[in-house]
C-alpha cells in the first residue's frame, strides 16, 4: 500500500486569477512559525504511523520560497521511503541555480514549474504572472541540479 503525502505551503507573491487554493499573497519567504507548526502535526503522526510516504509533494502557493533548510527539516520529519518521489512546486522568478542546488540537496528530485507557456504570444488570460520569457531561463537552469528533468528530445524556437 502506498502513501501520498501533500505539505500546502500558502504564501506566494501575489495570487493568480485562476487560484482556488487558500493562499497569503504578498510574502517574499514562508514564515518559521509555519514551518514549525507543520513540523509539529508531522512529529504528531508519524511514531504510529504505519505507513511512510513514497510520494511528498510540496504544493502551494508557492513552495519555492521556502529556504531550503526548511524544506530538507520538512521531508526529515515526513519520513518518506527511500527512492521516494519528492516534487517542489516552483515559480520561475523564485529560483535560482543556487536554489534548486540547494532544494536538491535537501532530498527534493523533481521540480514542477507553474509555466503555461514560455511565449508572451501564446499566454492566456489567466496566466500566472510568472510564465513568460523568465520561464526558459529557470527550466534550463533546472535540467543539471535535478536529472530527473530533461530537455525535450527536439528544439523549437523559443521566442
């Protein structure tokens, strides 16, 4: 039996039109205090928990303002499985090289950018603000620190 395990992380810059989730827009990182608070519901279920996670998903928001530390304190306390699939929603302006070097050292292998499309032509009404040209830099960017991401197979023109 498997166990999928979702940590909200509410706080992002600002909410995008199509956004249902509860989130706090306006925040530039994930308050300690939150983290603390999920640290103390994990450490609440998991000495009788009789199963360990073999997916944790980081969902948000946008979890990619959380500091890596607290990420690699995160998935420590949710215990998951080894070979566990763990997945960072991120947002392209929220990361950098440095960043994702760091979310893959505290244990996060795959990386879900919030990108409708990396062309200012093709971008819908409901676009997120983040998913225009800055996309391409931070896909490209992401493809060394996670191998789990790759290239596509074939390139087209960008712009």
């Amino acid at each position: 039996m498997s166990l999928g395990l979702y940590l909200h992380i509410p706080y992002c810059f600002s909410k995008c039109r199509y956004c249902d989730f509860y989130s706090a827009p306006g925040q530039r990182g994930v308050p300690r205090a939150y983290v603390d608070a999920l640290l103390r519901e994990l450490s609440r279920f998991a000495p009788d928990a009789p199963l360990r996670p073999d997916t944790l998903y980081f969902g948000g928001g946008t979890p990619s303002l959380l500091d890596p530390a607290d990420a690699a304190r995160l998935i420590a306390a949710a215990q998951p499985l080894p070979g566990a699939e763990i997945t960072l929603e991120a947002n392209p302006e929220t990361v950098t090289e440095d960043s994702l070097r760091a979310f893959r050292e505290a244990g996060v292998n795959r990386i879900s950018f919030g990108v409708q499309s990396a062309r200012e032509s093709r971008r819908g009404p409901l676009s997120p603000p983040h998913a225009g040209p800055g996309s391409r830099t931070s896909a490209a960017t992401s493809c060394w620190p996670c191998p789990i991401i790759r290239r596509p197979s074939s390139t087209r023109r960008w712009s």
